[in-house]
C-alpha cells in the first residue's frame, strides 16, 4: 500500500503546479486581450490598459515560477511517471500532514495573489472628476477642457497587500518548513 502521506505530498505538488499553468495561461489570455484592446482602441491617455496589463504580466510571472519551482520538486524527486511512489506503511503523522499542507495552499494563494495586487498597486489609475456646468447642457457651447487621467501608487492598497504578502509568505514558509521535517524524519524511519 502506498504511504498516505506520500500522496498527500504528490496531490500537493501536483496542484500547485496545475494552479501555476492556470494562472500563466488565463493571464497569458488577459494581457493579450488587452494589449489588444490597448492597440486598437488607438487612444494613448486612457491609462486603464497599462494598469491591468502590469497585473497581467505579474500575474504571468507568478504562475510561472508556481509551476516551475513546484514542477521541479515534482521531477527532483520522482514523482513523474509510473512506480513514483515508494510502497510503505508509515503514515503516523497522515492528519499533521494534511494540516500542513492545507495551511501551505492557502498560505502561498495569499502570498502569490498579494504579490499580484502590488505590483498593481504601483499602477492605479487615477480619474479627473469634472463636474458637469449648465454650459454643458447648452447645445453649441464649448466643451471645457478635461484634463487627462494619470497613474499613481495607491499607498492604502500597496500597504494592505505587503502586509498580505507578509502574512502569507510566513504562513507558507512556516507550514512548509514543518512539512520539510516531517518528511525527513518519515524517510529516515524507513
């Protein structure tokens, strides 16, 4: 019988590489389509496409290197192709583990999407607010003229997500790390 724990491990890293190639590909797709938009829309001031294409290549980013670090795991230590797993009984620590590695997925989901919103953060599109004058309503009057939106960091949402990506990194780290120990001292039982 297969070690339940190796299992866990194998679904582990099987997933966060699968939530890697999703992220890339669906980003991939986002800042196509509004670089796209972007080129055809033929207007230089509207700043909302460079804002969401910066998310879209952090985002490609991310999910690159989710895919690769844990892909690699995943090929380092055998876990691709048939007879991958080692046929033992030791599963003491089953339901530790499946804590661990739980609290690693949700601890490097908040960290990934965190990286993502700062760097967002650093491309906020800021909106003029013109308030409409009874000039306007008057057909033939002249336009006034409005000036052009900008991009600026939003400090609130960079502070909000460097604390989350804090949080998460710590949370992934620590659950990690426990994960790390666990295994070694299982494979030292053998």
């Amino acid at each position: 019988m297969y070690s339940k724990t190796e299992v866990l491990r194998s679904i582990y890293l099987y997933l966060v590489s699968l939530v890697g190639v999703i992220m890339l590909i669906f980003s991939f797709i986002a800042a196509s389509q509004h670089s796209i938009s972007f080129v055809f829309r033929g207007s230089g001031k509207d700043l909302y496409f460079v804002s969401e294409v910066a998310r879209d290549i952090a985002a490609i980013l991310a999910g690159l290197l989710l895919f690769l670090s844990h892909w690699n795991i995943i090929k380092k230590e055998g876990r691709f192709g048939p007879g991958t797993l080692s046929k033992t009984q030791n599963d003491v620590n089953f339901w530790g583990n499946l804590f661990f590695y739980i609290v690693s997925f949700i601890g490097l989901m908040i960290f990934v999407f965190s990286f993502i919103t700062i760097i967002g953060s650093f491309f906020s599109v800021n909106y003029v607010d013109v308030p409409i004058t009874p000039n306007q309503k008057i057909p033939g009057a002249p336009k006034p003229n409005i000036p052009d939106s900008y991009l600026s960091v939003n400090v609130k949402s960079l502070l909000q997500s460097v604390m989350s990506f804090v949080v998460g990194f710590v949370v992934w780290l620590f659950s990690w790390g426990t994960l790390q120990k666990l295994r070694t001292s299982e494979l030292k039982n053998l």
